[in-house]
C-alpha cells in the first residue's frame, strides 16, 4: 500500500470517529437540579442519590423544564419507564418553545398493559402545527432497566435517538418549501399524565388506579448544547449559536450534517422490523403524501 493510500484511509478512520465522538457528546452528565427543576407538582418528585422519581397518582401527574434555553446541540436523558400495568398513562421527554407557533420535538411513550409493548410516538411540531406521529415498538423492555434517549439538532437536520442507534431523522427540506425549525429556543421538558382517553389501544383500555402510583425514573441528565438567554430575539439567537468566523461550534461539523452510513443502516432496521405508525403512508390521514415524506423515501404501497 502506498504512503498516499494509508494516510487517505487514516483520514478517513479518524474523519469517521470524529463524526461519532462529536454525535456521542462525550459530556458528563450533570445532577438534575443543575439543569432542571419541576414546574408541575414538585411532592410527586423523590429524590435517591443521582435518580429522580417523579410519580402520577389519581390527584396528580407531574412534570420538569430545564433551567435554561437552548438552540443546536444533544439533550438526553436515562429514563426507567412504568413497570407492570402502566396502560393509560404516558410519560413525555421534549423539547419545546414558547408560542402559539411553537416548535416541538416530542419522545412519549404510552404504556401498555402488563406483557404487551410500550409504544414509543415521535411527533416533530414547526410553527405549531405537529400531525406529524410515528410509533415503533422497542427491542427491548423500556420498564427493566435505564435506557438513554436523545434529540439532536442541527441546521440541517433533527435526529431522535435510543440508545444512540437513530430512530427517527426529519431533514431540513426549505428548499422543497417545507419550514424547518431552526430560530426559535426550546426549553427540555419531561412529564407523566394520565391519557387513557387514547394513550392505550386508542383509549379502549382505560387507567387502573389500583395499580398506581406509576413511576418513571429518572438520570445521565445531559445538555450539549447552545445556551440562549431568554430576552434575546430569535434571529439573533440563531446567529449565536451558528458557526462563523472563529466561532465553530461541535454540531455544525460537516460529518454531523446528515446520518453516517452505519446510522442510516439501523435506521432502515428500525423502520422494517419496529415501526408501527408512520403519518407518511397514512393515505385516510394524508389523501396527499406530505412533501417531506416523499423527501424522506416513504413509499406507500
């Protein structure tokens, strides 16, 4: 092997585990009262060292924001779901803004009577307007043990993430006309309500207090991401947290603009043997595909 061909494949092997280390973000996660507070019924909260339970009973569910603003970057969270019954509740992880144009990007997993899958809904929100759902079914059982849950955004694209395998891409597509959300900052929510007017089977199997209180559970709380004071414009924001200049920020690297080959592999994996639900190819829903599903390859059949 040539000099020439070696060092183009070292570049290569080091262009691929840069891309993967700046994916990972190897930050370390933080305590939750460093990042988060509980904005809904703080006494459904209980704290074990570096685990936070929060709790929903027949007064009351419960819910936590970040401290904080953001723009660009990774959030993630270690969550243990409702084990046993935990059919009609829901237990929600995502970002959101401010507004009724808002942009939203949602995790809530439904439960699910004992035995049977907890359901996973994405749903991605621009400008206020969401109708955007997919379900999957986990490879695993979300309620034995912590499992870790991201969101990825960046100009060119917003990723969800299980355990770090990609199971949801929504690609910035203005140029077909398709409104990305990219200038406005989003709080970091999660919460756990009572939803069984739909939440389980389409609402027929309905919330059994005797089971309760269900609890979620809570840690890895980690933000690598772009801090946004509050009483500063959404454009302006944008250009902060936008690389330019001197000023480079980790999620703008070029390998970050779109999934890397082994990650749009376990993306087809988790679309032909997870997926449930897919909004693009729900004809009764949409008589006319949706620009951004035709983008994305969705075929209806």
């Amino acid at each position: 092997m040539s000099t020439s061909s070696a060092s183009k494949i070292m570049s290569l092997f080091l262009s691929v585990i840069l891309g993967l280390s700046l994916f990972l973000g190897l930050v370390s996660s933080a305590k939750f009262d460093e990042l988060f507070q509980p904005y809904w019924a703080s006494d459904h909260f209980t704290y074990e060292g570096e685990l936070l339970h929060m709790k929903l009973d027949n007064f009351s569910g419960a819910g936590f924001s970040s401290k904080n603003k953001y723009m660009f970057g990774k959030v993630t969270v270690q969550i243990k779901l409702i084990e046993g019954d935990s059919a009609g509740t829901v237990t929600a992880f995502y970002m959101s803004s401010d507004g009724p144009l808002h942009n939203e990007f949602d995790f809530e997993f439904l439960g699910n009577t004992t035995g049977e899958p907890y359901t996973v809904q994405t749903n991605i929100y621009v400008n206020g307007v969401g109708n955007r759902e997919q379900r999957l079914n986990l490879w695993f059982d979300p309620t034995k043990d912590f499992h870790s849950y991201s969101i990825f955004w960046n100009q060119r694209q917003v990723v969800f993430l299980v355990d770090e395998t990609p199971i949801r891409v929504h690609t910035n597509m203005e140029s077909k006309g398709v409104p990305f959300p990219k200038d406005q900052a989003m709080g970091v929510y999660s919460s756990i309500w009572n939803a069984d007017d739909w939440a389980t089977q389409g609402g027929r199997v309905k919330t059994d207090w005797s089971h309760g209180p269900f609890v979620a559970s809570y840690k890895g709380f980690n933000i690598n991401a772009c801090e946004c004071p509050v009483a500063v414009a959404g454009a302006d924001n944008a250009k902060k947290c936008s690389s330019g200049g001197d000023k480079k920020y980790w999620w703008d690297e070029p390998v970050l603009s779109e999934l890397n080959v082994h990650q749009n592999h376990q993306l087809v994996w988790v679309k032909n043997h997870h997926m449930v639900y897919d909004y693009c190819t729900d004809s009764a829903r949409f008589p006319a595909t949706p620009v951004e599903c035709v983008q994305h390859g969705h075929h209806r059949h």
